[in-house]
C-alpha cells in the first residue's frame, strides 16, 4: 500500500532495474529520500 502511494505521487522505486517490485528496504529508502528532499 505504502509502495503504491509513493509511485502515485511521483516517487520512483529506487532501483530502476525492478519499479514494480517494491522490498520493504526500498520504500524506507524512498521515504527518507523523499523527506530529505532528495529527487
């Protein structure tokens, strides 16, 4: 759900080589980046 809402908003899987398979890592990854206004 979380992984979902990320790609909704415009906010990538971190790792291009997979975009829709999401780990728990990647959406902790993606959050921080996206909290600390990283692109």
């Amino acid at each position: 759900m979380i992984a979902n809402t990320l790609t909704e908003r415009g906010t990538p899987n971190p790792f291009p080589e997979r975009p829709k398979k999401w780990f728990v890592s990647d959406i902790d990854m993606a959050l921080f980046a996206r909290l600390s206004g990283w692109k």
